[in-house]
C-alpha cells in the first residue's frame, strides 16, 4: 500500500519518553513531572520547548499527550488571527488535552493577551451578542495544559513567557543519538544496514533527527532504485556517499547553496566582511533566506562568522574551499 509522506513519518515517531532518543535531562524531568501531575490529578504545568526546527519538539509534545491518554490538538500561531479563534479551541478542550501551538513568538497581539488569562486562571471572556446587546461571560476552561514551540525564545514576550511554568532549551543530538534514530528509523522502515553506515548519515545529517531521517529515506530511494532487481539491498557507505553526491550534500552535510554562500563571500568579497544585503544581491537569494536558512549552519560550524561589519570568512571557511586566504591574491583548488 502506498503511503504519504505523513504516514511514513508517523511510522517512526516515538510514542513513548521511553524510546525517544537523546534530550536526556528534558525526557528525565518530564517524567517526573508526569508523575506528579498524575499524582496529583492535575494537568501539567504549561511548557514551552525552544530550539532549532527538526529537534523534537513537535514529538514531545505528541507524547505528552498520548502519555496521558488525552487529546493533541495543534496549532500554528499564525494561523490564530483573531481572539475568537483561541476561544473556539480552548473552549473544545478535555481535562489533560495538550493543545500545542508551534511558532508561539509568531501570535498577534489580541491572541497574545487573551491567552494570559487562558493560561493563567483557565478562564476565557467571551461576548456574546444578542440582537442589540451583548454582554461578556466569564466561561471556566477545563484544566489543559498549553505545549508552545518556537525556534525563538528571546522573541517571546516575556509576560507570554512567563506564564510557562516549564521551559525547555532543546539541544542539537551527537552523532551517538543520531546513530541510534537512523538504525532504529532503518528497523521500522526494513532497511539492512551496519552501524558503520549510519554513522555515514549521522554525519551529514546536521544534529538533526528530522534531516537524518530525511536522508536515511532518500539514500534509501536511491538504492531501491538502482537495484531494481535485487531484493536484498544491503545499504552502505558507498550508497550513502553515491547518493548523498547527487543530492549535492557533501560528507558533513553542506549543502550547494551554503558552499555558494561561502564562494561569494570568498571570491567576490576577498573573504568579507560583507553585509547580507549585499552579498544576498550578488547572490539573487532572499535576504532572509540567507540569513535563516542559510547562514546559521555554517556559522554553527565555524566557516563563516558574523561581525558587526557583515560576514567574514573564517580559516577554517577558506580551507573548506582549498582558498588560501591572501587579501586579494587567491589561489584556488580543486576541492573535491
Ligand atoms: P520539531 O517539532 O522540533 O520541528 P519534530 O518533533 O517534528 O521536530 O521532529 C522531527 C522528526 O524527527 C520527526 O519525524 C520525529 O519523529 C523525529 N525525531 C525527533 N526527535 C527524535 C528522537 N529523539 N528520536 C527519534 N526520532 C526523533
């Protein structure tokens, strides 16, 4: 049976803390958490998970939910354009649901201060009109607790911030962790493959569970496709080099479109600094493209740097390209 990309990722999804690889403090104390609030017999406390996309975070709070047989309702705060919006939600709520709203830097302002007294004192204010007059009512909420996701923290207010009782700071996975998702990942998906060759994918796949998953699925395309006739493919490293080349991901998982990055700024720039406006002009790439999705993981590793006068190209950047990095004299290599 064909099926869509959904359904492939929730083949994979863990659906427990117990095999949710990595974040070991956070799945340490949300366990505790857990089993104070069933003590208790009260919902958990609001929790807020920050961090870059792809760590987890939409998976956590997956969790929570089906930890405490309740419901996961999600949620984009962009999607939340008026206050009637939160209140149709928040209204629909059982005891324990986990409503989960990703992007929570991203709320309008009304959304925003509505939510504080949702929060709160899990009361929502709600007019309503009839005929010529409306009047407010106060509703009491059923006690849920409010999962949000941002990649921001410092973008958050911090009355909104605040009011998460819990906060979490997920960090990128090393490759040991990511090792463990791609073989476990690999298991449920059928494929054959060592420990060696995961190791082969952890490495490109950016600390990142979602992109090592991605690509464990790609190289794992490749194969199925190239060995139309064997029923046994056994993935290795040369498969995941072979394939990895021609999705132009090189061995620690830089992509076309970084390495251009880091060429302009080389050879049009003599090495920076450089503005990102500049260099985004040369580069006919969206200046926030290049300054979200494009810069941060070679800043993460150290190729590039951010100055107050623009970019710079490190020496590790300049040796990544075979450059020798003499103002204005370039000696360029072959890099591959
Ligand atoms: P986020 O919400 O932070 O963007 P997700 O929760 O959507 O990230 O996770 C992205 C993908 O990676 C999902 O397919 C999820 O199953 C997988 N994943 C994330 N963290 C883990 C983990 N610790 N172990 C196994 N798989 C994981």
């Amino acid at each position: 049976m064909e099926m869509d990309n959904v359904a492939v990722a929730s083949q994979i999804r863990p659906a427990n803390l117990e095999s949710f690889i990595g974040q070991r403090q956070i799945v340490k104390n949300l366990n505790v958490y857990l089993e104070a609030a069933l003590i208790r017999d009260e919902p958990l406390d609001h929790i807020v998970f920050y961090g870059p996309p792809g760590l987890g975070k939409t998976t956590l709070a997956r969790i929570l939910a089906d930890t405490q047989k309740a419901n996961f309702h999600s949620i984009s705060a962009p999607n939340l354009q008026r206050p009637g919006d939160i209140a149709k939600i928040v209204t629909s709520l059982g005891k324990k649901d986990i409503l989960f709203i990703d992007e929570i830097h991203r709320l309008p302002a009304p959304v925003e201060e509505m939510l504080y007294t949702v929060m709160e004192d899990r009361k929502i204010e709600i007019t309503l009109s009839e005929g010529m007059a409306s009047s407010p009512v106060q509703i009491d909420l059923p006690p849920f607790t409010i999962v949000g996701a941002t990649t921001r923290l410092g973008a958050l207010s911090s009355p909104l911030r605040d009011r998460f009782g819990i906060q979490f700071a997920l960090d990128y996975y090393d490759m040991e962790e990511l090792v463990a998702i791609i073989l476990r990942s690999a298991q449920i998906w059928n494929i054959s493959m060592e420990e060696v060759t995961a190791l082969e994918i952890a490495r490109r796949s950016r600390g990142t569970p979602r992109i090592a998953n991605h690509l464990l699925r790609r190289i794992w395309d490749f194969a199925i496709v190239e060995n139309k006739n064997n029923h046994n493919i056994h993935l290795d490293n040369v498969l995941v080099d072979q394939s990895c080349r021609k999705m132009g991901i090189d061995p620690n998982g830089i992509t076309q479109r970084e390495i251009r990055m880091m060429k302009s700024i080389a050879e049009d720039h003599h090495g920076g600094p450089v503005g990102l406006k500049p260099l985004a002009s040369l580069m006919s790439e969206d200046m926030i493209n290049l300054e979200e999705s494009i810069e941060p993981y070679l800043v993460r590793i150290g190729l590039i740097r951010r100055t107050p006068r623009g970019r710079v190209l490190s020496e590790k950047g300049f040796q990544y390209l075979g450059i020798q990095p003499f103002a204005g004299l370039f000696r360029v290599e072959e890099t591959q």
